[in-house]
C-alpha cells in the first residue's frame, strides 16, 4: 500500500479495534472448564451463554450502520472500544452465572458495534476492499494469538476472573489510541429520520435481492463454524483428545495465527480470482481440516488439522467484499450492517448447537456437523457457476 498515509492509519486502528473487541470475547473460551467447575453448570449452559453473546453481537451490525449513518463512524467505533473495556471488566466480577450470562449478552452488543462500522469507513479510503478487509480481519486472529494463552497463564496463577479481565485492559488504551489519531467522520445521513431507516418495505426488498440472499447463504454456514470454532476448540481438544488445557490454548493460538496470516492473502485472491472459487476451496480446506481434527488425535495430525481450518475460517475475506460488490455506495453502511444481522443472527445458534450435540452425543459429533455445512458451501458455489451469471 505505499508509503505511510493516514488511511493506513485508519486501517491499522480499525484493526487494532477489531483487536480489543475480540480479545474480550476470546479470554472467555479457554476458561470455560473452570466457570462451569465454579458455577457448577454444563456446556449446554455456557454454550446458550456464548450463543447469547454472538447474537448480541449479531443484532448489533444493523444499527451500528445506522448510528454511522447518523453520527459517523468515528464515534460509533470508540463507542465500541469504549463499551467492551467496561462490560469486560463487569464480566469479570460476576457473582452468578445469570448475572455472568447477561453480562455476556451486553458484551456482545456493544463489541458488535465495531465492524460493519470500520469495513464501511475502509470501504470509503481504499478500492481494493477485499485486501483491506483481509488486513482488518487479521484484527481477530492477532487477538486469538494473544488472548488464550494469556487467558489460561493468567487462570492457572490467579483465577479466570483475571482472565477475562484482561479484554478490559487490551480495550482501554485502543481506544485513547484511536481517539487521538482518527479524524472525525462526516455522517451519510445526519438529518434523516432513524425510523425511516427501519422501514420493513426496503429492508426486505434489500435481504432478497438474488445475490444478497445467496452471499447470504455462505456466510450463515461459514459463520457457524467460525463462531463454534471460537467457542469450543479448546474445549473440544481437552474433551476429545485428552489434551491439558495449556496444550489446548496453544493450538488454540496456533489456529489464530494460521488465520491471521493467511487473511490478507485470502482477501488479495479474491481481489484478483474472484470471491466465489477463493470461498469454495476455503470450504474445500475446512472439510480436510475438520475432517482430520475429529479422527486424528497425535501432535502431528492435529497441528496438520489447525493448517487447514486456521485458513479455511479465513473465508470473511473472501465472502464478505462480495456483498460489498452488490451493495451501492449509499446502502453500505446500514446495508452492510443488515446482511451481518441476518446471516450472524442464524449463525449465532452455533455454540449452543454445538454445546448442546457434546453434551447429547459428544464432541466428535458436535465437531462433525462442520463438515455438513461446508459441504453445503461446496455445493451451492458448485450449483452456482454451473449455473451461469
């Protein structure tokens, strides 16, 4: 991208953003064990907990565009930062495991606020969207690096109260740091009405369009993989292959830095080979990936599994650009928001799906029906070049 310019700026604090919201969400994965040991409650419970999460955060994407319509992205996304340190640090003391699931809930909802936002404000300072879409999203693996180890270090030593607590402390000075460097943001349509906004009329006739609904369709089954993954993997390494819960957090880390590093590249293929096959051997890559995760139990085979699934849940970059490449310039801030709420709200169900299959059957069939849904994105991406533009 050049010399250094303020929209690097710009791209390099969305990220770090989309860091701080995701670190306070991913300390909670790896000490799951011990708040369901403390609460004395299964995984059927924290899974409903971090269902709640997501579709919090889900229903979040909608508005934030609005609000950025309104205000200017700006002030939404320091907003975002602003209010996950607090809900984080609040998280962190709870006293009950219903005080612990609402808390959860407001977490989500205020670190949703955040990405529909900055992909909007990106989407205005660079043309090749999939590759700065790529970099802002390596914004979560950079936080799944980071977050389970310090996670369960800091829970082995001190509790995982501590733990969580760290989403606060990653949050506050991101967010000083972006209050400092990012100019204010003029807003699209300060003077309209925000119920006109929400009118059922347009918002229908903009989830239907064929190619909204399709990309649509992607997303949700992309989706729910990624967010289960993010959910139970540490989990299901302890569960399933018997691994210590430190082993567990390094490979869990290990799959954010795969994701990490191959989000850039991810969003710069599909810039140049187009969404649709970049999206299908992500899919293609998550089957072999998650294939190999549920029959293979040794160091090697898992940490061949974390390849491939650390870069086939790096799809965002490749199936996120196209619903900007089928929105106008005007639709993309609450468009964009609205086809995140769809698709995450569906997708949402993942954790608790998951949690729920463990819990019934075990977790080598909860981790199985991965593989369905990434059949169906084969199949569907298959159906759709045969048939033709």
């Amino acid at each position: 991208m050049g010399r250094w310019t303020y929209r690097t700026t710009v791209l390099a604090l969305c990220t770090l953003a989309f860091f701080a919201t995701m670190v306070a969400r991913l300390v909670i994965s790896p000490v799951v064990p011990a708040i369901e040991a403390e609460f004395g409650v299964t995984s059927t419970v924290t899974g409903v907990a971090l269902t709640g999460l997501w579709m919090a955060y889900s229903l979040s994407q909608f508005p934030s565009g609005i609000l950025a319509d309104r205000y200017g992205e700006r002030s939404v996304i320091l907003a975002a930062i602003g209010l996950t340190a607090l809900a984080s640090g609040a998280l962190a003391l709870s006293p009950s495991i219903w005080v612990f699931l609402a808390l959860t809930v407001c977490l989500g909802a205020v670190a949703g606020l955040h990405y529909s936002v900055a992909t909007t404000l990106l989407t205005k300072e660079f043309e090749n969207i999939g590759s700065a879409i790529g970099i802002h999203n390596s914004g979560a693996p950079l936080a799944g690096l980071l977050a389970p180890l310090a996670a369960a270090a800091v829970a082995s030593r001190i509790g995982w109260r501590y733990s969580i607590g760290l989403g606060a402390l990653s949050a506050a000075p991101i967010f000083f740091l972006f209050a400092w460097k990012v100019r204010e943001t003029e807003p699209a349509r300060p003077n309209q009405p925000m119920r006109d906004r929400i009118a059922l009329g347009p918002l229908t006739e903009l989830l239907t369009r064929p190619q909204i609904a399709f990309t649509a369709l992607l997303a949700i089954c992309f989706e729910f993989v990624w967010q289960a993954t993010a959910s139970f993997l540490p989990t299901f390494l302890v569960a399933h292959h018997g691994y210590s819960i430190g082993l567990a957090s390094a490979f869990f880390s290990a799959y954010f830095v795969i994701h990490g590093l191959t989000q850039p590249t991810i969003g710069s293929l599909s810039d140049r080979f187009g969404r649709e096959a970049v999206a299908a051997a992500c899919a293609l890559l998550g089957i072999a990936g998650y294939g190999l995760l549920v029959l293979g139990s040794s160091l090697l085979v898992v940490g061949a599994a974390i390849t491939l699934v650390g870069t086939a849940m790096s799809w965002g970059a490749a199936v996120l650009p196209r619903f900007m490449d089928y929105l106008s310039p005007e639709e993309r801030g609450a468009g964009f928001g609205l086809v995140r709420t769809s698709y995450m709200l569906v997708s949402a169900t993942g954790s608790a799906v998951v949690g729920s299959v463990a819990d019934i059957a075990s977790w080598g069939v909860a981790f199985s029906l991965f593989l369905v849904l990434l059949s169906v994105v084969v199949l569907a991406l298959g159906a759709n070049a045969l048939r033709g533009p």
